[in-house]
C-alpha cells in the first residue's frame, strides 16, 4: 500500500450507516460473494464498538467509533476532548491506539464476514507521526487482497500486515504498520 498525503475519498465509499438501502457485495475467500446487507454491516460496526468499550476500557473514555466498512476499507475515529495532550493536540498514547484498534477492526471484521473465528493479537508495529492532530482524525485501513481465512476455518492461524493513516484535515499526520496474528 502506498502512502499518500492526502485523506482518501470517501465519496466512492459511502458507508452502511450512511447509505443503508444498498447490499454491500463482499467478496472473501471462502464466501461465494456473499451479500451482506447494510444493516448487518452496521450492527456489526455496533458490536465491534461495544467489544471495544468493554474489553478494552481505554477505548470507551477515548470514544472511539467505528465509522464505516465496505468490506475492502475500514474508517475509525475519535474525538479531540478526551484525547488531548497540554499541547492541546491528540495524544501520541491516543494515537497509537486509535491506529492498533483500526487495524485489530478490520482483521476482526474480516473474521466476521467469513464466518470463521480466532484470537487476535498484535505481534509487531511501528508508527510515525508525521504531523501534530488538531481535529477529530480519521483513521483508515485498507485489506490486503492476497490475504485468505481459509486456515482459520480448519483450526490454523493467519497473519496479516496492515498499513493504517491517519488524516487530520485533509493532511497525513501518522502512519503505522502492525503485523496482526489471528489464532483459530
């Protein structure tokens, strides 16, 4: 993946919660292009925001939100206020998190969709911040194509490298790469 300066368009992107008549056509290895409708997209966006909250309970006084997944990208946010340094810019702790729970949603999204279970971890990450945040980030990823769940369905593991930006209006203000297991 290819990192560039500016936040990607959303207007080819639009979200299941934003548009929620139009069947999302995923296609995952292991799935013969299974539709999944909007509804389940954003109610699984719901149950990944409550596992946060409750799991990880950084992630609940942080606010941080799932805002939309389309089966290839996958956006996170959180507001400045609890988040805020004396700098008042976002946190480096609150970043670092913000971008290790994005890339952890996508791999547990893709999970979800392909019906197939395991326990994820990050093994390895590296983040650079590249610009102080002064306004609510938007945190996205985007899933490798050549990457299957097969083995997970047979009781195996995975590991996938995910590439995570964040963009603070309109500008690159970090990147990181965490290197994801997830064990059946």
């Amino acid at each position: 993946m290819t990192t560039d300066s500016k936040m990607p368009s959303d207007a080819t992107n639009e979200t299941a919660a934003q548009n929620p008549s139009e069947d999302l056509k995923l296609s995952i290895e292991g799935r013969q292009n299974k539709s999944v409708s909007a509804q389940e997209i954003e109610a699984l966006l719901l149950e990944l925001k409550q596992t946060w909250h409750q799991t990880i309970p950084v992630s609940q006084f942080m606010q941080v939100t799932p805002m939309s997944y389309d089966g290839n990208r996958f956006t996170v946010s959180a507001p400045m206020a609890p988040n805020i340094n004396l700098h008042q810019t976002m946190f480096a702790g609150s970043i670092y998190t913000l971008m290790t729970l994005t890339g952890w949603g996508m791999l547990w999204l893709q999970q979800q969709i392909a019906g197939v279970e395991g326990n994820i971890v990050l093994a390895d990450a590296n983040i650079r911040y590249n610009a102080p945040i002064t306004e609510a980030p938007i945190v996205t990823v985007i899933w490798p194509e050549a990457i299957t769940l097969a083995p997970l369905a047979t009781g195996g593991k995975i590991k996938v490298k995910l590439e995570v930006q964040l963009h603070c209006a309109d500008k690159l203000c970090a990147t990181f790469s965490g290197l994801y297991f997830s064990l059946a």
